[in-house]
C-alpha cells in the first residue's frame, strides 16, 4: 500500500516541553492540532531545527503520544547526532520545523495477544498502539477502530536499565512488561537474568498458545531475529523499519528496502510504503 503525503502539514511549531526521561533519552511535546487530530499508531514525522541550515534535511522520528484534545504530540529521542544534539537543549517557547504524520501506520488487526517487541528507541511507535489495541484511546482524522486486542504485552530490550524510558506510561496503557538487559539491570535497581529481548520473546510464546501478532521495532539485526522466531511458529509479524530518511514524502528515494512480492522483490520506498511491513516480505541483507 502507497500512503501518499498529501494528507501531511508543514509546519514551525511551538515547543511546550523537552525533557529527558531517560538516559541520553528526550521526550519533546510540540503543538500542532492539525496533525495531533489525524495521526495513527506507527506513523511518523520528519523533524528540522529551523534556527540552523545544519543538517538542512529533517529527521524522521515515530509518534510516540498525541492528545487530539489539546492539540500536541509527543516525539522520544534518542540524543545521538547532529539534529537531536542541535534540539536537546531547546527550551519550551523555541520551535521545531515539523511534517507529518507520514507513512502507513500499523494495521489495526483484531488478535487475542498482541505481542510489542521493541530494541531501545524502537519503543517509541508502541505506547499510542497499546491504547488504541486495548480501546483505550482512537486515532485519526476518522477514529480508527480500536479495542481490537484482549492482551497486549511489551517485550522491551535496552542494553542496560538506565535507558527504559516511559515504562509508568506503558503500565497505564495496560501493557503486561517484560523487561529485557543485556546486564541484568533491573528498573527497580536490583540485577537480574542478563538477556537478549528474543529471549524474552521466546519465553513468552512458548507460556501461551492463545492466538497472535507480533509488531517490532528496533535495531536491524534484532528486527531480523524477530522475524524468523515469528516465521518459525507461524505468527504474523509486522516489522517497522527504520530506514534513513531524506525527504520523507516518496520523492529522493534515500529510504528504499528490500521487499518481496510475487515470486521476486523489489525495492519500496518505506517513507510511503512502509515504514511498517510485513515480516514475510522484507529480505533481510
Ligand atoms: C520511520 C522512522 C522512525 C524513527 N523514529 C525514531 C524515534 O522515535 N526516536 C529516535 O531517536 N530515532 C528515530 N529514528 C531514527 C532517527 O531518524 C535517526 O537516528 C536520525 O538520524 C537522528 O538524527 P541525528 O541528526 O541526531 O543523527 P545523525 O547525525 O543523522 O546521525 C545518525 C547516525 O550516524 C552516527 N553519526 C553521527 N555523526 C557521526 C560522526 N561524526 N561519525 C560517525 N558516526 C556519526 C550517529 O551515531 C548515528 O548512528 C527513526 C527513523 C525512522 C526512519
Ligand atoms: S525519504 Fe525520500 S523517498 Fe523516502
């Protein structure tokens, strides 16, 4: 499916907030009503500093709230580069350039268990779908249908607790956490089984023969693993990929993947047909 840009906006918008919430990890809220009233789960927006030319072209980051009420969204980052440096220390009242939401969004299909598997920042698409799976919350310019999951669990791998980030907002949302370390750090302070989250995954699977979907999001090799644990046991599995963006809008091709179709594959654009596929289709190298 091509999800063309014509339904995104353009534009410079207030911050309201800009905090870090974890390790080099940054919760920005921006107000920009217009896009907060139309965004769906697992859609995303590119982002500019408009007081530099430097990096001149935007970043993409996923949706990670929004409330249509009040008209803000909020995006989480990962404190790395040249635009997410140029933006950490900006305070509420400076602005962000910013275009969305764009791309396809996660589908919002009926399943007993929707299992969320997210590697560090790839978190960030999981929060607004495990509200709308569980009918907590609708999204869209036409609410979507929500209340389409009876259990919804997050499987969350960082490398060490100090980078879990929004864990009280995914209790609220009514997630069942499993949290993950690659040293056993706990977010309570105590130090537990240091492992891998397709361990996690794994575990999880085999404890429950109810009917499910999988969704990840994360690093590649991660994502990759997933997907085979997925095809392995039969599972649907939708990846969303995180592919370097430039334009963001389907015009300069800097996102293309690998995608199977028929009995071939062929390069998509994952800014607007993606960034969320399915598993089985994306060839992996
Ligand atoms: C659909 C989508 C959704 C996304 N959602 C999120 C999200 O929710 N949160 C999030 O944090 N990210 C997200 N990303 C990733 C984010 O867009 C990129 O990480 C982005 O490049 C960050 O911008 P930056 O300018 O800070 O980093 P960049 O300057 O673009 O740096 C990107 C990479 O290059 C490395 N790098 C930078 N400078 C140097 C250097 N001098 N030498 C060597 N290596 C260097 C960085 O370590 C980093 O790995 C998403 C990407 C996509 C495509
Ligand atoms: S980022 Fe330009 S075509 Fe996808």
């Amino acid at each position: 499916m091509t999800v063309f840009a014509d339904n995104a906006n353009s534009v410079t918008a207030p911050i309201l907030e800009n905090e870090e919430i974890a390790k080099n990890t940054m919760r920005v809220r921006v107000l920009v009503p217009d896009m907060a009233a139309k965004v769906v789960p697992g859609q995303f927006f590119m982002i500019r500093n408009p007081s530099g030319n430097d990096p001149l072209i935007g970043r993409a980051f996923a949706l990670y709230d929004a409330c249509p009420h009040k008209g803000w969204l909020d995006l989480v980052y990962i404190v790395k580069g040249k635009l997410t440096t140029s933006i950490a220390p900006l305070a509420p009242r400076a602005e962000l350039a910013i275009w969305g939401p764009l791309g396809n969004g996660f589908p919002p299909a009926k399943t007993e268990h929707l299992i969320m598997v997210a590697g560090g920042i790839g978190q960030t698409p999981f929060l607004t779908l495990a509200r709308e799976a569980l009918g907590n919350q609708s999204f869209g310019a036409e609410p979507r249908t929500s209340g389409y999951a009876r259990r919804v669990s997050f499987c969350y791998g960082v490398r060490n607790a100090s980078y879990l980030a929004g864990l009280d907002q995914f209790r609220e949302a009514g997630c069942e956490l499993h949290i993950a370390s690659e040293d056993g750090s706990q977010p309570d302070g105590s130090t537990g089984r240091a492992e891998r989250v397709t361990d996690t995954l794994s575990r999880l699977l085999d404890a429950d023969d109810s009917e499910k979907r999988i969704v990840c999001c994360g690093p590649e090799p991660m994502m990759e693993a997933v997907a085979e644990i997925a095809h392995l046991r039969g599972v649907p599995c939708q990846i969303s990929l995180e592919t370097p963006m430039a334009c963001g809008i389907g015009i300069c091709f800097t996102c293309v993947a690998k995608i199977g179709c028929a009995e071939d594959w062929d390069y998509k654009r994952t800014c607007v047909e993606g960034p969320v596929f399915d598993a089985e289709q994306v060839i992996w190298d």
